[in-house]
C-alpha cells in the first residue's frame, strides 16, 4: 500500500505536527477479536482514527529500524498486564501466537475530530505476527515479532501439535444471526452449548471451548469430527 500524499506533504513541511503511533492486535483467526490502543506515556485520552478507539494502556515497543544488511527487524512488544486484560486471552489462545500486530502512524492533525481530519493520511503501516511470547507476568506480557515474510528458517507444516486444543474458527452470534464469514468449523447446528460445554437454549451464549469433548456433543460420539486437535500426542510444536 502506498503512503498517502497528504501525509506525505505534511511530514515535508517546515512545521510538522507530532506523530502518533497506534497498535493493532487482530487475533480473529483465532476467533479471538481484535484490539486497539495506543501508549498511555504518549496519550492521556481514547483516540480516535477513522472511526476506531484506540485505547491508552502501559505499552512501549522497540526494535522496528530495519537494518543497513536489508535484513527485517523483529521488533518487541510490552504491554502491562496489570489489569489482566490481556492475560486471559494468552492462556486461553496459545499465547495468541501468530495474531497480526499492526503499528500504524500518523499526524496528530489527522486524527478524527482534529481539523485536518484524514482516516487516509498515515505512514505506510508495519505489519507483522505475534512469533513468541517472552514473558507473562503479573505485570508484563512481552511478545517478539516477526514480519509475515520473513520465513526463513520455518519447519514445514509450520503448525503447533495440540493434543486437546482445535485451532478452527467458531461461528458467532451477531445482529440475531450466526455470522459465519471468519468460520472454518462446519457446525451449523440449533443446539447451543457455552464454552464450559453445558447445554443452553441462548444462541448468544453458543460459544466452543476448543475441546475434543465440545467437538463431540456438536457432531456425536461417533463419525467423523472437525476436530483439528492430536489426541494421540502431547503438546509440542512443530
């Protein structure tokens, strides 16, 4: 994607408005949301860009300079885990391991709300995957990045061997429907079940626990299951 030219004028006039950086976590391949902030050393409010909250949390990032060898950066990630926002979603979905990580920056001017308003008026955005978590603590997660290109090194099939854990997205329920546009687990059954795997008569709560035993009270005891799990093994990657 090319930088867009109001950006770029700006950023070659004489008096240049500060830059602000705002971050991205879209783990929707794991059927785990995406997230917005931005560094609350930086802000001291929500910001607002192209109609996305970006909210202020303790975070700071380094390790984005690509090198003179041409080599790409793997930039880290910090992000307080004070509150425990975060956390639960790392236990929960692998240390959202492989969720893209986008920095986008662009003019305080720029931003919803500000004068020269432009949701189109940014820095060419950095986009890269969550590789490896490095610590989770009670007051630190930190993450090492990778870019998407830069697979070198990488051991086919490149995918974590699981023995209780389904990597397929569920469906879920939105506006009075299921919206299966991001699902890749066929179920499209009337019978709901919550994440902890009891029975409920509220589609809402139709949520799965990425288990064998929830693969099973959707699609029975016996056949074919969905299930993209390795019960035969113990967890480790490839």
């Amino acid at each position: 994607m090319s930088q867009n030219a109001d950006i770029t004028e700006a950023l070659q006039s004489l008096e240049v408005d500060p830059i602000v950086s705002l971050y991205e976590i879209d783990a929707s391949n794991q059927d785990a949301g995406i997230y917005h902030f931005c560094s609350m050393s930086k802000e001291n409010q929500i910001v607002v860009f192209g109609g996305i909250s970006y909210v202020p949390i303790a975070l700071e990032t380094e390790g984005w300079e690509k090198s003179s060898q041409g080599s790409l950066p793997t930039p880290t990630v910090r992000i307080s885990n004070v509150t425990k926002a975060l956390s639960s979603l790392v236990i929960a979905y692998n240390d959202l391991l492989g969720a893209n990580f986008t920095r986008i920056r662009t003019l305080r001017k720029f931003l919803d709300g500000e004068s020269g308003q432009n949701p189109n008026a940014y820095l060419i955005k950095d986009v890269y995957q969550i590789e490896k978590k490095n610590e989770l603590s009670k007051n630190m997660i930190e993450w090492q990045l990778s870019a998407s290109i830069d697979q070198q090194g990488k051991m086919l099939p490149g995918r974590q061997y699981l023995k209780d854990a389904c990597t397929h997205i569920y469906r879920y329920y939105k506006d009075g429907a299921f919206d299966y546009s991001r699902a890749s687990c066929p179920y499209s059954g009337d019978n709901y079940f919550t994440q902890t795997g009891n029975v409920t008569t509220s589609p809402v709560q139709d949520k799965c626990g990425k288990k064998l035993s929830d693969c099973r009270l959707r699609f029975g005891e016996k056949g074919k299951q969905p299930f993209r799990g390795f019960p035969g093994t113990g967890g480790f990657n490839q």
